[in-house]
C-alpha cells in the first residue's frame, strides 16, 4: 500500500474527504517529526511509541573502493508498536 491508497482507505474509514485526509496525514506527520526533533518521545497508548536512538559511531566499507570509513554517530527516528497493537494484528 503506498501514500495515496492509504490515505484513500482513511478517508473511506474516517468519513473524510480524500483531500482532508491527506492534509490530516501530513500535518501528523509533520507533528511526530518537530516533536522527535526536539528530543521527545511520542506514546500512543494502544498503538506505540516514536522516539530518537543515538546510533554510535562505526567502521564500514565503501562498497566501490573496498576502503575502510568511519561513519559517525547519528540520531535515527525509531517506532516500536504497543502489545495491544501487535495482539490485534495477531488475531
């Protein structure tokens, strides 16, 4: 499923225009990225939690030259969904 079908399936589901639900999907998604800018973490009960993880510094090769480079360490968005979330899409 890719943007437009989802957001085609929300609208069907939320009783929303196609073009107001793509506005409400954007502005979230605008809203969990200035929050983990930020540094804060965001929990959906029910659902799951958005958070930043520091990710440390290693050694890598560059796959064209062979040749060993330091990658540095970075911040990476992470999600991971809630037991209930799992639990419903087990049954």
């Amino acid at each position: 499923m890719n943007k437009q079908q989802f957001i085609k399936a929300f609208a069907e589901k939320a009783n929303f225009t196609q073009k107001d639900a793509g506005i409400a999907f954007d502005a979230m998604a605008e809203t969990i990225a200035e929050t983990l800018k930020t540094g804060e973490k965001i929990q959906i009960a029910g659902f799951g939690t958005f958070e930043m993880k520091k990710r440390a510094a290693r050694e890598g090769i560059n796959p064209a030259t062979k040749e060993k480079v330091t990658i540095p360490e970075c911040s990476v968005p992470t999600f991971k969904f809630g037991n209930s979330f799992k639990d419903t899409v087990n049954n």
